[in-house]
C-alpha cells in the first residue's frame, strides 16, 4: 500500500501535466523599481574605461606639447583631423573620401576573403578530423604553412594573380584560414560517437551527415576558429592594404604617413581599433547565436 | 518455425596494438518475433558488444546475424537502438530529434502531415508530446530516455534494441520507464533486445533472460523462459512463486556460479 502510494506521488511529480520550470528573472523588478541600482551598475561599467582613456589622453597631451614634441597631442589631433573624425562618410572625388568608406571597402575585402577562407576551412577541417589519412598528410603541411606572416605571402600573390585587389584577397584568405581548418578538425574528431551511431542507424548519407550532425556539433569549435581568423583577417588587410594601394584603411595611413598627416594616422588606427573588436564581437555574439544549447547535452 | 533473428555461432575479438582480446565466443541464439529478450550479464563480460553486433555498428569477427534470414552487417533503421545515455542531438527540440529519424526513414513514403503526425504520435506514446518544443537540456534524465525510445519507436523498427537504457536513472523513474517500455511491447508487440545488469528489470520485462558468462570469450552461460502471463504488475509479483523462482535462478547464476572476479583481467 505504501508502495503504490509512493509510487503514485512520484507519478504526480513526474506527471507530464506539470508546467515546465519557471525561469527566474532577477534583473526585471530592480530595474524597474530601483534605478539608482541600474544607474550604479551603468556607472560601474562605463566609469572605470572612462577614467583610464582620460588618464591616458591627459599624460599624452603632457608628453606631446613641448615645441619638440615628434608626435601631435590629442588636442592638435582633434584640430587637425577635425573633418575625419566627426564626417565619416564625405566624399570628394576618388582618393578623398572619409574614413567610413575606406573602412567599408576594407570590410568588404575582408568580407569576401574571410568568408572564402570560412567556407574552405571548415570543409578542409571536416576532412580532417573525419579522416586520419587526411590528416595524417595534410596536418604537417598546415602546420608549417600556418606559421607564415601573412605579408610573405603577398609578393607570390602579386605574381599569380597580376593584381592588387585579388592578391589582398589571397592574403586575408590564407591568414584566416588556418585556425579555422584546426579549430574545425577538432571539433570533428571531439563528436561523441554516440552521435555518430545514431547518423549510422539512420543511415545518413555524407551530405546529411555533415550538415545535421558534423556542422552542429562541432559549431562551438568551429566559431572558435571563426573569431580568430576574423581577427587575423584584419589586422592582414590593413598590412596589405598599405602595399597594394587602392581605397582602404591600410592605404591611406601609408598615404598619411607619406603626406606626414600624423593626426590622421592616429585617427585611423582608432578607427581600425574600433572595427576590429566589433568584428570579434560580431562573431562571438553569430557564435553564441547559433551554438546556443549544443553546449548542454 | 525459423526464429526471426538469428544469431549463428558468432565471435567477436578486438586486436589492439597486435594483441587479440576475444570478447565474445560461439554466440548462438534466436530470438522469435514479437519477443521481449533481456540479456544480462556483470559490466564487461560484452553484452553491449553483442547489441552493437546485432544492431551493425561493430562487425562480427566469424558468424553472422540474420534477420528474417538475411544477414546483416550495417547498421539500419530496423534495428533501432536505445543508448544507455540517450544519445539526443542537444541542438535539436525533442520534436526535432524524433523529426530527423522521421524524415529520414519516411521522408520519401509519407507526407509532411502524416509525418508530423507520426512524430506526435510516438511523442504521445511515451507521454512527451507536451515538451515536444524542449530541447533535451531543458528535460530530466528519464524524460530524455523516453525521446530516445520514442525517436527509436519511430523509425518503426523490426526489432527495437535497447542498451542499458534505464541504467542512468534513478529507482523511481526507472519503473515508470520500465512501465512505459511494457505497455508499447504489449501495444505494439515490437521484437524488443534489452541490454540490462538489473536482474528484476530483467526477470520483469523478458519472456526469456540470457545470462552471459565473464569475458574474455563470454558465452551464453544459461537462458532461461520466465513463465509469467502478461500484462504484469511489478506490486503483484513481488511475491509470486514463479517470479521469485525466475529471480533466483538468475541471481544464483550471476552471484555463485559466475561471480564476477575483479581481478580477471
């Protein structure tokens, strides 16, 4: 009796009617009620970097202002590169445009670079960890290739292709794509085999496989690979912009420094800054995205 | 009458590193439609081994196995498996899960209602057809074993293999799964395998227990037919005279005749 009493109170706990679990939300009712709370913790966020760039501006400007001074000080910057920094997007005439599409045309050789890089890499990396053979012979390779600067690839890119634009593409390719193809074969080699007996009792066929299995399990991995190459892309473009010539952000600091427009360096390695982490961020946060339940099994 | 699948005189060794280990030796044994086969032995004596053998995913090393006299060695829809640990897809809801076993095995044969209505009929089998938008982070332990049965289920297997598959979980909801497993044998009548080391999970479920010896080389030590009429009710035999007879058989074979030695290896 106690047996089947328990037994039906365990089946009640268990019963199927009951909601599912309710998710707590701590942050509503502070934020509603309490801002003084909110507007402690936005400070505590933005304060700390705040202080540390007025720090590092103030000592700039005390070390740059002497009349011997080899580099402009904040101040002179702000003057001297008044249009670049507040009119990102003017335009007059083929070779002065604003800092916004130089970063644009970049992007966008990155965009087509890193994206080839993306797709190659993460079909080289699945052969890899699927395969030893291939592995076996592609892994050396990669690995002394990879350890490459991206710049000594250049000079053979300019031959092949007898161009610029095409050769600055090669280079973000061949940069990103390395951490990809690792980062991707081992998220291959880690699919738990449980995942593998269940594509081969349903007898999926490679394709399937490799879009339904491959690709989702191994995405934490493969995003890893994804958010450094990206990186690696830009600090290359920039490099290879500077020798290539053309609209970009690598170009025109190699035009201002050759111009001597030092404030409009400093502006656009700002600029470069800035870009670069959103990139990572924009990856992280795809990464996050599209990963989001593979990490809990 | 041709049993309806049939294991014939199967070895199975593994070699490592130029030793050989063989786990399994003369394995013979047939098993009739619509049966419900436990087979139970201590941890490492290969029974796990044997269920990858029939459902293909390892390949024997001499003999065969032969469904409806047809011999298989790959894996397929047909023997579907229940993984001890479930085996969901975590990025996959669990209607999702169930959708790619579905898709696969039906995707050709039946329309995208009908399949949606398959899936949520093998949901409902199992009583998961509420959480058929969860995925498998967001469910309990048993909840998930019952997604891989259902996922299992739907493949309308003709012979449905099961691993181990309530040893994860706790007492209380390994019965209402053990509860679960019985009401589909009685509803559908599928030809069900069941891996287990529970010898009353065993002596309740089956219609005939195998015990294996210890490896290496394990055999069929002993198979014995558990007598009992279904449906059963677990509070009612716990004092039947057939039902404590079955259990001793088994636990006078896995505790004195093969006692499982530690230090065999």
């Amino acid at each position: 009796m106690t047996v089947h009493a328990l037994k039906e109170h365990a089946a009640e706990m268990a019963a199927p009617s009951r909601p599912s679990e309710v998710v707590a939300l701590p942050a509503k009712p502070s934020s509603r009620f309490d801002a003084a709370a909110l507007a402690r913790r936005v400070a505590s966020a933005v304060l700390p970097p705040a202080i540390v760039v007025l720090a590092i501006l103030l000592v700039w400007e005390a070390a740059c202002s002497s009349p011997g001074a080899s580099l402009p000080p904040p101040t002179q910057v702000w003057s001297e590169a008044y249009d670049l920094i507040v009119h990102p997007f003017f335009n007059f005439g083929p070779q002065d445009v604003g800092l916004g599409w130089r970063i644009l045309a970049s992007l966008q050789r990155v965009a087509v670079g890193f994206g080839l890089a993306a797709v190659v890499g993460v079909a080289i990396g699945a052969l890899i960890g699927q395969s030893v053979w291939a592995m076996r012979g592609l892994d050396p390779v990669f690995q002394i290739l990879r350890t490459v600067p991206p710049l000594a690839w250049l000079p053979l890119a300019l031959a092949a292709f007898r161009d610029s634009n095409p050769a600055a593409l090669f280079v973000i390719f061949i940069t990103a794509i390395w951490p990809v193809i690792i980062n991707t074969a081992v998220g291959v080699r880690n699919i738990p085999q449980d995942y593998r007996n269940v594509a081969q009792i349903l007898r999926l066929n490679p394709v399937e496989f490799f879009f339904k299995i491959m690709v989702p399990a191994a995405a934490p991995y493969i995003f890893t690979g994804l958010r450094i190459g990206i990186g690696l892309s830009w600090l290359a473009i920039v490099a290879a912009e500077m020798l290539t010539g053309g609209v970009g952000i690598g170009f025109f600091i190699w035009d201002a420094w050759n111009s001597s427009r030092l404030p409009d360096i400093i502006v656009a390695l700002v600029y470069i800054g800035v870009v670069g982490f959103m990139l990572d961020r924009l990856v992280a946060a795809v990464g996050a995205f599209v990963t989001r339940g593979t990490s809990a099994s | 009458m041709k049993p309806y699948l049939k294991l014939d005189h199967i070895d199975k060794s593994f070699t490592r590193g130029g030793t050989r280990t063989e786990v399994l030796k003369g394995i013979t044994l047939g098993i009739d439609q619509g049966e419900f086969v436990s087979i139970i032995g201590h941890s490492g004596c290969g029974k796990s081994t044997l269920l990858n053998l029939i459902a293909g995913l390892t390949k024997v090393s001499a003999g065969a196995v032969l469904l409806e006299d047809k011999e298989v060695d790959s894996p397929g829809p047909e023997r579907a498996v229940v993984f001890q640990n479930h085996s969901l897809l975590p990025w996959l809801t669990v209607y999702e899960n169930v959708n790619l076993a579905v898709a696969k095995v039906f995707g050709s044969t039946r329309t995208r209602a009908e399949r949606h209505d398959w899936i949520m009929r093998n949901l409902d089998l199992v009583q998961m057809a509420h959480a058929s938008d969860k995925r498998p982070a967001e469910i309990s332990g048993g909840m998930k074993q019952r997604v891989g049965i259902a996922r299992a289920l739907s493949m309308e297997p003709k012979i449905l293999l099961l691993d181990e598959p309530f040893g994860a979980l706790d007492a209380l909801t390994r019965a209402h799964l053990q509860d679960a497993v019985m009401d589909i044998h009685a509803r559908l009548g599928n030809t069900m395998i069941m891996i287990t080391h529970d010898v009353d999970e065993a002596v309740l479920l089956s219609d005939r227990i195998v015990m294996m010896t210890n490896g290496p080389a394990a055999r069929i030590g002993e198979v014995l037919d558990v007598p009992l009429d279904r449906p059963r009710k677990r509070v009612e035999l716990a004092s039947d005279r057939t039902y404590l007879r079955c259990r001793e058989a088994v636990l006078k074979f896995l505790y004195e005749r093969h006692r499982f030695v530690e230090a065999a290896e």
